[in-house]
C-alpha cells in the first residue's frame, strides 16, 4: 500500500471513531517494516484530531451551561443540576432552614427561664419537683429519635422527613400551652421533643440538598451553626421577655404560625430527592439505641442530684446503658440496612468528626451553664441581666461563622478551621480560668467573644466536613450522627463538670449546697464565694483539657480528600432523583 494510501486509512479509521486517541488505527498502520516515518505522522494528526474534537465538545458543553445560567439568572426559572429547583425556590429554602433551626434551639432553651411562672400556675404545691423532666421530657425524646431520623431519610428522602418532624413538633406545641397540670404539660413536652430532634438534625441533611451544581463550600452549614449556636446563647434571655410579659403558655404558641410558615413555605420551594426503591428499616436497632441514649441521659441528670452516684437507680441504669449499648452494636453488625452502619467509623473524618463534636457539645454547655451560675452566685446579677453577657458570645460566633463560611468558599479546608475553632476555645477556657470573685466583668465579656470565636468556626464546619465524607446513600445518617453525639457529649459534660463542681465546694465550702450561696450573709458568703469561685476555676480547666484533647483529634484529620462542597451535588447527579 502507498504512503498516500496508509496517510487516508489512518485518517479515515481515525474520524470514523469520532475523535478517538490514538493507538485506535487501522491495520493499515500496522502492515510492512517501511514507512515508519509516515505511521508516526498519521499518529500525530491522529491525535490533532482528537484534540479538536475535544475542544469542540468542551466549547458546546460551555454554551450549554452558559444558556442554562443565564435562564436562572434572567427568569429564575431553569433548575439547578441536582435539585430540580430554581434558585428562587433554593433561597427560600435555605431560609426555611434558618428558621426551623431558630425554632429548634430556642424551644430547647427558653423554657428553663419560664420555670417560676410555670409551676406557679399549674401545680404551686408539688411542681418544683418535676420542673426537671420539662426540660428532660424534651431531651430524652429527641436524643432517642436522632438516629432514626437520619436512617428515614436515606430511605424515603428528607423532604418528607421534614414536614413530618415539624408537624409533631407543631402539635406538641400546641399541647403544651394547652396543658392544664404538670403531667400534661411533661407528656406534650415529650411528643414536642420527637419532633424537634428532627428540626435540627434533618433540616441540615436539607441545606446539604439545597447546593447548586459544583457549588463549593458550606454556607448554608455555617450560617446553620451560627444560627444554633446565637439561639444557644440568647435563648433564655428571649424566654425570660416572653414570660415576664406574654405569659408563659406563648412560649409554646408562638411556635404555631412560625412552624406554619415553615411547612407552606417547603411545600412550594423543597424539591428534594426521594428515593424510588425502598429499604427495610431496622427498627429493633433504633429502638436499643434509643434505650442505650435515655438511660444514659437519665444518669447524667439524676446522678448525684436526684440519687447518689452509688445508688441502686444509677446502678441499674448504667447496666441498662452497657446492656443496650452492646445489644446496639451487636443488632449493627447484622441488621441488613443497620440504623447507623459501624462502617462510618472506618472513615476517618466521620471517626473523628463524631469524636471531637460530642467534645464540643459537653465544653459548649460548660462555657453557658457556668458563666452564668457565676454571674448570678457570685455577682449577684439577675437571670434576665445575666443573660445579656452571652450576647459577646453569639455577635463572635456569627462574626466568625460567615467569615469561615466565605473563607471556605475560597478554598480554606473544614480540617483548618476545626484545628483553628478547638485551639481558640482551649484558650478561651484557659482564660476563664482565672476568674476570680471581683474579675472585671467587661473581661468577662471579651473571654465570651473569644469563646464565640472559637465556636463559631467548629458548629458549621464540622458538619461540613462530615457531609463531604460521607458515603452518598448515608448522608442523612452521618449528619443526623453529629448531632447523636453532640446531645451525648453535652450531657456526660454536664454530668461530669457539675459532680466535680459540687464536691469541690463541698470540700471547702461553708457548708450546704451551691444552691444556698444566694443566702448567705458576711464572712460565710465571702467563703462560699471564694470556694465557688475556686472549684469553677477547676472545672475550666479541665474544659480546657478537654478542648486540648479535641485539638489533637482535630490534628489527626486527613489533609485530603473530597473538596468542601462539592460532593452533595456529584452525589445528586448520581442519584438522579425524583423531585417532590
């Protein structure tokens, strides 16, 4: 064959397969010993070739994408890639999520400064004694329902996961400020509880939905976490104005045309995924862990309050808690779709993601609950004023949340602000540490706004990071986990900070509990003072400890892996979803 010949075989082979690289050619290339000089030629417009179409592909896949930006830019109206939603439908659903989260923390929080008027107008005579399981009713609810929740959404899609959380939670608040005597009101609080712990835990498994295509970093999440931790922080201020001059039964009833809203609002703007085929849910698995995180909160709350450590209740509550732990675990290992796989545990991220949140959920109660015992034992400053100390908190947490979330978007990785947020708060808790019983309070103020700091770069990021390395069809698992072990953190912290606090006044105090500091009078309350005062400054520093702890785990997070924000949409992409 001629050297002209083999030149159009070459060609021709190589158009007919459209562009393909080369090592594609014909066998004339592949015939005789002569004409080397001419095979290699044709393999170099063979691969000039391939480049062109290459480029044309790329030019046509970048007019489509710019028509499909311009109709969402113009009319709003193209769906985003991934979501079947415009993004007038994504910003309403984004602030949709703000709000449900705002509902979830300050109904969690705005009760304990209604507890007077409460009891005062059901139950005067016996309801002091059960002013704890109002808030534990709610607690124990939630923590149990976690899991679940974030099993239902992978199965059935978190848009209906949503709506339904929000409807319980609805009627247990309309419940509630109907109730007529403690016991309704602690049962309404209950049924309340299951669908809160949905409100917080699933609407970020939504924001993670809500990303557009190839849209980076985690906005939502850190204005999310900005949002939990202000509602955290102002909470108890906002249910003290609602009580004094509302009435406390619209603590309860305000929820109502707020939550109505949320629930109008999804159903115009949510277009989330559903998952056509479904999956067995294991039931027996959510009901064991369940009974493993109420034990436990039960022992948290009652121990060395209620009954002593070494008391038979606390004693058959901790087997209660090993036994259905290890029931869990063993239900896990053979459950066909387990309700939170131990296979998340051999990600790293997720390991120690779970790990370093349950130890910011026990050091961030720390930092609220006994700032204020101090501003009110030790200060003399009242509930409502005391309140207002926390505002330095929020303002640093909402300052450093949208910062981080900008910064993020720019390429800053979640493992940078994790190993950031955990050093700042270390040093905020050693700061606080040398509190003393005259230590200015505008000091006070500024160590706050460092703990704000701090927390405000860890309540966002660390979802952030454990959405991006979740496997695709576990993502309402692992997110629904963080908040799993962040309710667990926060009670084992509060547990364990306040028996060390008790007994250390108690080794050097005037006598009686912390609870009677208030009516002291001359050199004994000056003691109960400083011996209050001391054993704070103990607890600290172990929250402190505990931070340090949380910077090493932090330091042992991968460098690499997947992009911030851009594995929800691949993920979508993938699913190809139904939209509801």
């Amino acid at each position: 064959m001629s050297t002209s010949a083999r030149r159009k075989s070459a060609d021709t082979g190589t158009t007919g397969r459209g562009g393909s690289a080369p090592g594609t050619n014909t066998g004339a290339e592949r015939k005789g010993s002569t004409g080397g000089t001419d095979r290699t030629g044709g393999r170099d417009r063979t691969a000039k070739k391939a480049k062109k179409a290459a480029e044309g592909a790329e030019k046509a896949a970048d007019s489509e994408g710019s028509a499909t930006n311009a109709a969402v830019t113009e009319g709003t109206s193209a769906p985003a890639a991934g979501t079947g939603m415009t993004e007038r439908q994504r910003t309403i659903g984004f602030l949709v999520c703000l709000v449900t989260i705002v509902l979830a923390i300050l109904d969690l929080q705005i009760v304990s400064a209604a507890t007077v008027p409460i009891v005062r107008d059901l139950d005067p005579e016996h309801g002091v004694d059960k002013i704890p399981w109002l808030v534990s009713s709610f607690a124990l609810a939630s923590a149990a329902m976690l899991p679940l929740y974030g099993k239902l959404c992978d199965v059935l899609g978190p848009k209906r996961v949503f709506t339904g959380a929000i409807a319980t939670f609805l009627v247990g608040s309309a419940l509630c400020g109907a109730a007529q005597s403690m016991g309704q009101l602690i049962a309404a609080r209950a049924l309340q509880g299951l669908g809160g712990g949905g409100l917080m835990s699933v609407t970020m498994v939504v924001i993670a939905h809500l990303k557009g295509p190839g849209e980076k970093g985690g906005k939502g999440n850190n204005l999310g976490g900005v949002v939990a931790g202000g509602g955290m922080a102002v909470g108890p201020w906002i249910g003290g104005l609602l009580a004094d001059h509302a009435g406390w039964r619209w603590i309860f009833y305000v929820n109502l045309p707020i939550g109505v809203a949320v629930l109008a609002a999804s159903a115009f703007a949510l277009k989330l995924p559903e998952r056509p085929v479904r999956r067995p849910i294991d039931y027996a698995g959510a009901a064991l862990v369940a009974a493993f995180a109420c034990s436990l909160l039960l022992v948290t709350d009652w121990g060395g309050q209620e009954y002593a450590w070494t008391s038979p209740v606390i004693a058959g509550l901790l087997l209660t808690s090993a036994a259905t732990l290890a029931l869990f675990l063993w239900r896990q290992t053979r459950a066909p779709e387990p309700v939170l796989p131990l296979s998340l545990f051999r990600v790293p991220e997720l390991r120690l993601g779970f790990a370093i949140q349950g130890l910011v959920g026990a050091s961030m109660m720390c930092a609220i609950y006994y700032v204020l015992v101090y501003l009110q034992v030790a200060r003399g400053i009242g509930s409502s004023s005391a309140g207002l100390y926390l505002l330095p908190m929020a303002a640093g947490m909402t300052a450093v949340g949208i910062l981080s979330g900008r910064l993020t978007d720019r390429g800053w990785s979640a493992r940078t602000f994790t190993i950031s947020g955990t050093a700042t708060t270390a040093l905020a808790f050693v700061a606080l540490s040398t509190t003393g019983p005259d230590t200015s309070l505008w000091l006070i103020r500024a160590e706050l706004l460092l703990f704000g700091a701090g927390f405000g770069q860890l309540v966002g990021q660390l979802i952030l990071l454990v959405q991006d390395a979740a496997p695709r069809h576990q993502l309402g698992i692992a997110t629904t986990g963080v908040r799993f072990f962040q309710t667990l953190g926060s009670a084992l912290g509060t547990a364990v900070f306040g028996t060390v606090l008790a007994r250390l006044y108690a080794a050097d105090g005037p006598g009686g509990g912390i609870g009677s500091l208030a009516r002291l009078t001359g050199r004994a309350r000056t003691d109960g003072v400083e011996a209050f005062v001391s054993a704070m400054d103990v607890v600290f520093w172990g929250a402190a400890a505990v931070m340090a702890v949380g910077v090493m785990l932090a330091l042992r997070l991968p460098r690499s892996g997947t992009r911030p924000g851009t594995s929800i949409p691949e993920r979508a992409r993938e699913e190809q979803p139904v939209a509801a």
